[in-house]
C-alpha cells in the first residue's frame, strides 16, 4: 500500500506530541523530511515541540468544537494537498481495582483512549484517504495482558485493538493503511505518573498491599522502561516501509518478546497464577484452583 513519495514532504499529524514518544516522533519525522503537525492540549506548555521544527496544532481529542478548529487549522497549511499520515498517541492512564474503579475518571479513560482515536480519525480520515495514506494507532502490551488495577487502561487498549482491526478491514478497498503499534513500559511521563496516584481512597479494601506492590512496580519499570526514541524510531520505520505490517510490538528484551509470544498457548488459569504471584506474594486465593 502508500508509501511517501521519496525525497517528499509528507504531511504527518501526531496526537499528545509535547512529551513522550509523541516529542521524540515528531522530531525524527521532522529530521526526515516529513512535515509533522504536533496535537497538543490549548494552552499547553509546547516549547520542545517548537523546538522540533513541528507545527503546533491545538487539539483536545475529546471536544468537538477543538477537532474542527484543528482540522482547520492543518488544511489551512496544506491548502489541496492531502494529510498523508495520523499517529494516535495521545492517551491517559487511571489505576484502581475494578470494584471501586471512579466511573467519571474511567470515562475520561476511554474518552481519550477510545472515542478520542475515533473522533480524530473520523476527523482526518476523508484526508488520508485521498492521500491514500497510513493510520497508526498506538495500543500497548496491557491490550493483549491485562493486569491487576490497571483495568480501565487495559481495557481501553484492547478496545483499540479491536476498532483497528475493524478500521482496516474497511479500508483495505481504498488503499489506507491501519498499524497497530504494541510498545513495552517506555519511560515516559504516561508511567511516572503512577508514583503520584493516591491509594488512600483504598484504605480498608483489602486491596491496599497489592496496590501499593503494583504502584512499586510500575513505577520501577517506567524508570528502567523502553527510552521514547526507541519506541519513536519503529513507528518511523512503519511509515516508511514499503510494505507495513498490522501490528508492530516493541520490546528491548527477547526474553520477554518470547514470554508474550507464547501467551496464547498457556491458559488462562496458569496466567492468573503467575500474576497473582506477583502481586500478591507467594499464596493467594486462586492458588491451587484447577484449570
């Protein structure tokens, strides 16, 4: 399918691009030779992706009123010549058990997560489509293994997966091209957040040594996670390619590249048990329980 012509300046738009793998995308893209349309939040700090050479496009995925304006604003710069690519990256996380998950700050979840990819891509897509250009949506390995507290984000993710799979199936005719790129803990702002969540509110739960081993955990692997260049510079070499893949997944170490490639063939049950482990220490309710 479409590929940038060669020594062509095509027009990229990159969704949560003031931080993260969205910064340091921007800046590969821009370094090149595609011309890259920054999404950041109005009225949010933007200096280091000015500093990228992007143009800022002021976007809150989930208003309607900002998707315009930013559509605007990006046909206002290309005038005819057609969006070649969108990157969804904007996205947010919320941490809790499932049984006392915050129903407004869930939605929030998949109104950025979700309905935000959706809505941007409904946006942008009769552009992309003339461009006959390329989709990436950016999912996570929480998409194909859930894990404890984590269940909004997880959810949402798998829910990406899915309305990819959908997208791109629909387009196939029309010669557009929807990736799904499935990236390991990266260190970014996304992740070091986790150290800042509240786990007062789960204070006689039950729930309360297992949050904290998981917030302990989550935020150790956001520190030691995948650096966003690493994560930045595959997503460029998939909208390079001459031919892209469905999926792309992302991680530093082979062995934990083999340990997600095997999850298939392992059950359900014997999952449950290594997580468990893991999060509640060495017995749990659910150790024993036959398949």
């Amino acid at each position: 399918m479409s590929r940038p012509r060669d020594g062509a300046a095509a027009p990229v738009l990159v969704t949560g691009a003031t931080s993260g793998i969205g910064l340091e995308l921007s800046r590969q893209l821009v370094e090149r030779g595609f011309r890259v349309f920054g999404g950041a939040l109005p009225g949010e700090d933007s200096t280091a992706l000015d500093e990228t050479g992007s143009t800022l496009v002021p976007l809150d995925v989930t208003d309607s009123d900002s998707l315009a304006e930013a559509r605007a604003v990006v046909e206002g710069h290309l005038g005819r010549e057609p969006l070649w690519g969108l990157v969804n990256n904007a996205g947010v996380v919320d941490a809790g058990p499932v049984e006392m998950m915050d129903l407004r700050e869930t939605r929030r979840v998949f109104d950025v997560n979700v309905l935000g990819v959706l809505a941007v891509t409904q946006t942008f897509l009769p552009s992309i489509r003339a461009a006959k250009g390329r989709i990436v949506n950016m999912s996570s390995l929480s998409g194909c293994l859930a894990v404890p507290f984590l269940g909004a984000y997880c959810a949402s993710k798998a829910a990406i997966e899915s309305l990819s799979d959908s997208l791109r199936r629909e387009l196939h005719p029309f010669d557009v091209d929807v990736i799904i790129v499935q990236p390991g803990v990266t260190h970014t702002p996304l992740w070091s957040r986790a150290e800042e969540i509240d786990r007062g509110r789960f204070q006689g739960s039950g729930y309360e040594d297992a949050l904290e081993t998981v917030q302990r955990q989550a935020v150790g692997k956001g520190r030691r996670g995948m650096p966003p260049w690493k994560v930045a510079q595959a997503i460029l070499k998939v909208l390079e390619a001459e031919r892209a893949p469905t999926r792309l997944r992302i991680q530093r170490k082979r062995s934990s590249r083999l340990r997600y490639s095997l999850l298939p063939l392992v059950s359900d049950r014997v999952v449950d048990r290594m997580v468990a482990k893991r999060v509640w220490g060495e017995r749990s309710a659910g150790d024993g329980a036959g398949e």
